[in-house]
C-alpha cells in the first residue's frame, strides 16, 4: 500500500494495482493516482488521447473493434486493426 499512500486524492476500487508494473485504464489512469503509480507513462506518451478500459489490449495482437480501442486517438488499437482508407468522393457537376 506504500505505492497507493502517494496518492492521497486517488480513489480507485483496488489500490494494490497502482504501481504493480501493468497500466490500468479508467480512473487508475489520472494524474490523481500518477498515471497507475507510473505504470501509464508509457502508454500515455505513445497514444496520447487513448482513453480505454484495459490499455493492454492496445497492440497486443487482436483487433479489439469496440470501447475505443479502434480509433485514431489509439492508433487503430496499436495496429492490430486495420487503418480505415477514405473512399475516394466524385465531384458533383
């Protein structure tokens, strides 16, 4: 709990996972619980804007289609989804 105690104004549901060494997304996730105790740094530098549930899931090989993960902020899920192409638009005459 030493690792949970430097954040006074961090209220999370499991407080033995701040700091454990794996970024939990949601409220782990703020600047109020340091960024999961440090463990989101990374995460939040490489995909800026990336605000989902299990922040695992981003790059870990699968196509993750719903929560967020497949979205520009998150890279298309840190490339395990394909980037969507624009249909090219006619002009009208």
């Amino acid at each position: 709990c030493d690792e949970f105690n430097k954040y006074p104004n961090c209220t999370v549901q499991w407080p033995e996972r701040i700091g454990d060494g794996e970024c939990h997304g949601g409220s782990y996730n703020t600047e109020e619980c340091g960024w999961d105790g440090g463990d989101c740094i990374e995460f939040n530098s490489k995909y800026p804007g990336c605000s989902v549930t299990t922040p695992s899931f981003v790059g870990d090989g699968d196509c993750d289609t719903s929560g967020g993960y497949n979205s520009e902020a998150c890279l298309w899920d840190g490339g395990d989804c394909p980037e969507p192409t624009q249909e090219p638009t006619s002009a009208v005459t």
